[in-house]
C-alpha cells in the first residue's frame, strides 16, 4: 500500500489517510482511519457516494472531499460507532454543496 501525501486530521490521533493518487489505476479513491499512537489503520471508510482526490480537513472533527465529476464539495465526520474508538463503519455525511 502507498499513502499518498496529504492527511485529515480528526482528531490529534486520528487521521483520515488516503491511497487515492497512489492507487487510481485500481478506481474510486479509497481512505482509511489511522491510530497514530499504536501505528495501525482502523480501517477503510465507507462512502454512501463516489469521492475523488485526498481528504482534507475543515475543523471540528470533520473533513471535506470532492465528487468525482468535481462539481461538488461533499463534508463528513465518523460515523457514531467509530467515536472514540471501535469498528470501522460509513462516513456521516454532514452536509453536500
């Protein structure tokens, strides 16, 4: 697996990392939750709709992509059962422009 650059943090120990530039010959861009502290990945987030390019933060635990045809700025934050900690379950969707 190769990371790409850019990281959303979600908290000061989480951060939402992505493989997206690195594995597009492979589709959709894929992220995934990452413990900092124990150096693992949580697991892969589920989105409800496609999502291109990196995750990026927009503050109070949340972070922002953009559709796939790039018209679009989608906002998400963890799904309940993800705070603090535990399975990995779809992104929330807090809000779509």
């Amino acid at each position: 697996m190769y990371w790409d650059f850019d990281a959303a943090f979600v908290d000061e120990d989480t951060p939402v990392a992505g493989t997206s530039e690195c594995d597009a010959r492979y589709g959709t861009a894929r992220h995934r939750l990452v413990d900092v502290p124990e150096m693992t990945v949580r697991g892969e987030i589920s989105y409800p709709v496609p999502v291109s390019g990196p995750a990026r933060a927009a503050g109070d635990g949340t972070w922002y992509t953009v559709s796939e045809d790039g018209t679009s700025v989608h906002l998400w934050e963890p799904a309940e059962e993800i705070r603090p900690a535990g399975p990995i379950g779809p992104a929330s969707r807090v809000h779509v422009r």
